[in-house]
C-alpha cells in the first residue's frame, strides 16, 4: 500500500519542488561515517525488535554492546574528517550546544510513547473489544481528529507559550491516557465505544501540539550548513524512539496479559506508563531555551 504513496510523493516532489543550486565544490560521501551509523543504530535497533520476542538472547546483549563499542568509534573517526577540512554524515558541532541534545531526549521520549500507543491501542481494540481491523480504524479516526485540530493552531500556540506548548501537549495526553484508563478499570473491554473515543480525541489534541513545535524547536538553532545533518539525525531518533518504545511497553503489555490473562488489564499498565511517559516529557521540556512572544497570550483572551 505504501509503494504508489511513495511514487506519487516522488512526482509531486519532482514538479512542485524547486531544485536546489550548489554554492561550492560538492561534498564528497562521508562511507566511513555513512557504514559506521547504519551498523550502530542496526545493532542498537534490532535487539530491542526482535529482543522481546526470542527472550533477549545473548546476541541481542551483545549487539547493544557492539553498537555502544560503534558509536565510540564514530566520534574520533567524524573529528577527523572535519579536522582535513571534509563533510563527516554527523557533524559533531551538532552537539555543541544542549538545545540540540536535550531536544533529542524529547523527540526519543515522545516517539517512544506514540508509537507504543498506537501499538497497545490496537490490541486492545482488536483483541479485547474484537472490533475488526476496520471498525477500529474508524475509532481511530477520533484520534486523528483531535490531532488534525490542535496541529493546526499549534503554530499560532507556540508563538505565544513558547516551549510551554509542548508541556501543554503533554498534558493533555496525560489527562486523556488517564480518563482511558478509568473507562478500562471500570468496564474492561465491554461498555459504550464512545467512552473510549472520548479519551482517544484528548490524546490526539494533545499530540497535535506537541509533534510540529518539538520538530521546529529542535531544529531551530541548526546553522544551515549542517540542517540536512540535523534532519537526518532527528529522524533517526525518531525511529529509535518508536522501536524503543513498542519494545519496552510492548513487552510489558503482553507480560502482564500472560500473568493475569486479561487485555483490559495489560492495557491499563500500558497506559499508566504511557502516562508516565508524556509526564516526564513535559519536564524535560522545561530544559529546552525559550523564545516565546511573552504578549502573543493576549491574543487568546
């Protein structure tokens, strides 16, 4: 299903996307730094997706360890190739300041949580309330909508609470990752559907104002010699936090369906610690440097 999204993506690229022009010599490819990354974040990636299911065999310690030995690698062998005057696949001066770094905790902790949600989300609706693979993408539906209408003012939003959006987003996950876990200590995988979507449009309202300030923020320091440098770093984190997070709560959702048999039951320790997730989120947040309109507030009274 992805291929002709893919393609028409390429098209549109290709016709609405000016080209860009180079101002100097071109870079050579970093295939040093290039082999280096992608056999870190293989050994990093994989024993958390495969590392639950077989029980995390040796080889999956082992791999954690081969990416920490990889990625101590890394640094010296990008410092020299920026000290002979080339273009490393990771600048370092990325790193220098901690707005950069604190928002990669950000991005990981936030990706960890959603993509878990949505994992745990879909058991539940699935094989609790046995809602076919359709019916309970429609449920998700009321996700998407209160994420469709907060990411539209999260620009807006943003301009007037500065870093404080994020918080803001990451409370109002929390107030609807809790509500849903008192509809699912109440009526497990019975009651009414609308108490659960409910919960769901909070969720995805605050998602909304997290997911494009959190991208902005983080990038907003970057100097542009090194933007496509930081995209690039951003993303991964972004996909690291997704496998992390399936892992990890993953494991812990099917642990507790094993011990105590129930998907309700599973699903609210998922929730607590989803909970726990965009709680800590909004803390971190606070250590990101703020450059609100103090007075932009008065827009909304």
């Amino acid at each position: 299903m992805n291929v002709p999204v893919g393609l028409a993506a390429l098209a549109l690229t290709r016709r609405h996307v000016p080209a860009g022009r180079a101002t100097g010599p071109s870079p050579r490819l970093d295939l040093v730094g290039a082999g280096l990354v992608t056999a870190a974040l293989v050994a990093l990636v994989l024993p958390l997706v495969e590392g639950p299911g077989e029980g995390w065999p040796w080889w999956s310690w082992g791999c954690q360890a081969a990416a920490a030995a990889l990625f101590a690698v890394l640094v010296p062998a990008q410092r020299r190739i920026a000290a002979r005057g080339g273009s490393p696949i990771l600048p370092l001066a990325l790193f220098a300041g901690r707005a950069f770094v604190v928002g990669l905790v950000n991005v990981v902790v936030f990706n960890a949580s959603v993509a878990s949600w949505f994992f745990v989300l879909a058991l539940y609706l699935q094989d609790g309330r046995h809602l076919s693979p359709l019916r309970a993408g429609l449920v998700f539906s009321a996700l998407s909508g209160g994420f469709l209408v907060t990411s539209l003012l999260a620009g807006r939003v943003l301009a007037s609470l500065g870093r404080q959006v994020l918080a803001l987003g990451a409370g109002l996950r929390v107030l609807g990752l809790l509500a849903l876990w008192v509809v699912v200590r109440e009526h497990g995988t019975g009651g009414d559907i609308l108490w659960v979507v409910l919960p769901m449009a909070a969720e995805g309202a605050g998602q909304g104002l997290v997911t494009g300030p959190l991208v902005s923020r983080e990038l907003l320091g970057v100097r542009p010699a090194v933007a496509g440098a930081g995209s690039g770093v951003l993303v991964s984190a972004q996909q690291v936090g997704n496998s992390i997070g399936v892992a990890v709560i993953g494991a812990v959702f099917f642990e507790t369906r094993h011990s105590d048999g129930s998907v309700a039951a599973a699903f609210g320790v998922a929730l607590l610690l989803l909970a726990a997730l965009s709680l800590a989120l909004a803390a971190l947040v606070q250590l990101l440097p703020n450059t609100p309109a103090w007075g932009g507030w008065r827009r909304w009274l």
